[in-house]
C-alpha cells in the first residue's frame, strides 16, 4: 500500500546552518554514514535510533529536525 506522505528533514538542515555546523561535523558527532546522511538529504528512510542520535547531538526535540510532508 503506498503512501501520500513523507518526512521531510529541511529543518534539520536549516538548523546545521543556524548552528555553523557542517555535514561532516554532524556525520562525525552523531555517527552516521555517508549513505545515511545522503538518505536525510532526499527525504528519504531513515531509523529512529539515527534521528536520536543527531537529536544528542543538536541538543533539541525531533519535531525541530523533520516535518511531515505530502507528495
């Protein structure tokens, strides 16, 4: 069954920038991969135990980080 919806992670960008924070600095503090930063980029899956962790690492609630969007 397919879906209307998705999550959408532009306020986590927009935050990394609010914070002068690299992609880098984040893939390295929160332990995330290349492909999985990628993966955020394009709105694409990603696992809550990821989320949490760049959560940690932002200091903030997971609603400041991703939105629900529909396609």
């Amino acid at each position: 069954m397919s879906t209307n919806s998705y999550f959408s992670y532009k306020k986590l960008l927009k935050k990394l920038i609010d914070e002068d924070m690299s992609n880098k600095d984040l893939m390295e503090r929160a332990d995330i991969s290349r492909s999985t930063f990628y993966k955020i980029k394009n709105s694409e899956n990603v696992t809550t135990e990821t989320l949490l962790r760049i959560c940690d690492v932002l200091d903030c609630d997971i609603s400041e980080i991703m939105e629900r969007g529909k396609k």
